[in-house]
C-alpha cells in the first residue's frame, strides 16, 4: 500500500466525521439520497459520453494503482546498465546476453536487445524517445481523466442544487416545513457532495498519477541515457557517475544553504611574489594636531 494515499484518505475521512459529528444535530442528514444520485449519476453519465468504453472501464485499476505502492528500483536499473556496459566494451556479446536475460526492465531490455543487434543508434534512440513520449501521452490522458470528473461534479453539484430550489419553489406556498426542508436539502447537499467528489476524490488522483508518470519518464530517460553511452562503448565508471545523476536529490545545485566554510590558513594567505615589491604596511596612527 501506498503510506502517503493511505494517509491522506484516512485523514479526509476522520476529518469529515469530525466535522459532521461537532456541527450538526443529526448527523443523518448529511446522507440525501437523491443529492448523491444527481452528483454520482450525472458525472458518470457524462464521463461515458466524453470517453469511449475501453477507457472508462480503466478507472478502477487506475485507483488501485494509487493506492499500490509501485516504488521503481533506479539503483537496480543502474547496476544492470553498468554491467552490460562493461561487458559491451570488452566486447563479450555472449555474456551481455546472458546478463539480458536477469532484466526484468522491459524498456532497458529492449535498448540493450538493439545494441545487441548492431541496430545504428541514431534508430535506436529515436525508437526509445517514442517509447517514451508514448508512455507519457497515455498516462496523461489517463490523470486528464479524473481532472475532467473534477470539473463535472461542481456542476452537476450547481445543478442539483437548481433541482432543490424550483422544486422548493413549487412548494412554498402551500408546502409543509418539512416538505421545504427536504427540497431545500436536496439543493445544498448536493453542492457539498459535487465540491467533496471534486477535491477530495478526482483532483488528489489526478496528481498523484501526474507524478507517477514524471518518476516513470524519469526512470526512462535514464536508461536511455544509459543506452546512448553504450553505443557509444563508455567505460563503466562513466555510465555509472551520468546515471547516479539522475537519481540524485539535491534541491540546489549550486547552494546548498548551509553555511560558508572559513578558507584555511594557506587559502587566506597569499605569497607575495618574488619579483614584485612588498606593499608598503598602512599607518593607522592618528593624524597630528593642526598648527594653531
């Protein structure tokens, strides 16, 4: 399980109760029926006709993938990058081969499966970028999925809250208190239900699968990186220092915000030169006094 989806839902959900159970006299009447249909219906209505069938039917494994934790091993990928590199220099295709068989990174297999080939790399790096763009895309319009949910409910939200007030209208006059606040329910809950499916639900995944996809792509770029140095037969120790920067983590790469290291002792003096005069010291004593 993903700690971080865990741990916002759980937090959402205790605060929700929280706040239903301290604000309100029954909590009962934060459940309408007919509000939550006229949000739920509605949005998923829409979601069908904007979507084809095929790509509606993926929410579910969609959410499931928010909630599995999917952490991708780079220093793994790494490795296995420097190994077969340091194999391919010396020019052993039958043990990059064996090696090729342990990779369980389809894209790094298949760069290393075209090295392996003899395929010209200017082919194989363009074959990997639409790999990656491809991935990319996809995932996109996956997380665009639930960005688009997001701006439905509100307004299936406004609408049935349009639905409470003409039916609240309808009965004004003659109607019961009763009858009045049922419709007049019918109008806010649905509003609140449209703004909670909206923030708390659709917009968290879709951010959560945006960042999944820039990790993925990252993860990719670095093997083709890799691959590239390959072709070009690079020494291992060089694969592995381009590849570590990639992985690294570093907020700033030229301050760090830590404080100034005090120059050393050597550092802070410097040597006059054999051929240039001293320089002369300056008086700091006091001027003296002006003749009267």
């Amino acid at each position: 399980m993903n700690p971080s989806t865990v741990i916002g839902a759980v937090v959402g959900l205790l605060t929700l109760i929280i706040v239903v159970a301290l604000s309100a006299n029954d909590a009962s009447m934060y459940f309408n029926l007919p509000g939550l249909a006229i949000v739920l219906g509605g949005t998923c209505a829409a979601l069908f006709i904007a979507y084809p069938l095929q790509e509606v039917v993926r929410i579910f494994k969609l959410v499931r993938t928010v909630f599995r934790n999917d952490q991708h091993d780079q220093q793994r990928d790494i490795e296995e990058l420097v190994s077969m590199a340091q194999l391919w220099m010396n020019a052993d295709v039958h043990k990059v081969e064996h090696e090729l068989k342990k990779v369980s990174n389809p894209f790094l297999r298949t760069g290393v499966q075209l090295i392996i080939d003899n395929t010209p790399e200017d082919q194989i790096i363009e074959l990997l970028k639409w790999r990656v763009a491809r991935l990319r895309a996809r995932e996109q319009a996956e997380a665009q999925m639930f960005r688009v949910m997001a701006t439905f409910a509100p307004a299936f939200g406004m609408l049935g809250t349009l639905v409470g007030l003409i039916n609240l209208m309808g009965v004004l006059g003659d109607g019961s208190m009763q009858t009045i606040g049922q419709q007049l329910a019918i109008g806010l809950m649905t509003t609140f239900y449209g703004i909670l499916l909206a923030n708390l639900v659709c917009k968290p995944i879709a951010l959560k699968l945006e960042r999944r996809t820039a990790r993925r792509v990252e993860s990719m770029n670095m093997v083709l990186q890799g691959i590239s140095m390959m072709c070009e037969k690079r020494g291992p120790a060089m694969v592995r220092e381009t590849l570590n920067s990639f992985v690294m983590h570093v907020e700033d790469e030229i301050y760090d915000g830590g404080a100034a290291q005090p120059k050393s002792k050597a550092e802070g003096q410097v040597k006059p030169s054999a051929t240039a005069p001293a320089a002369a010291p300056v008086s700091i004593a006091r001027p003296a006094p002006a003749r009267q």
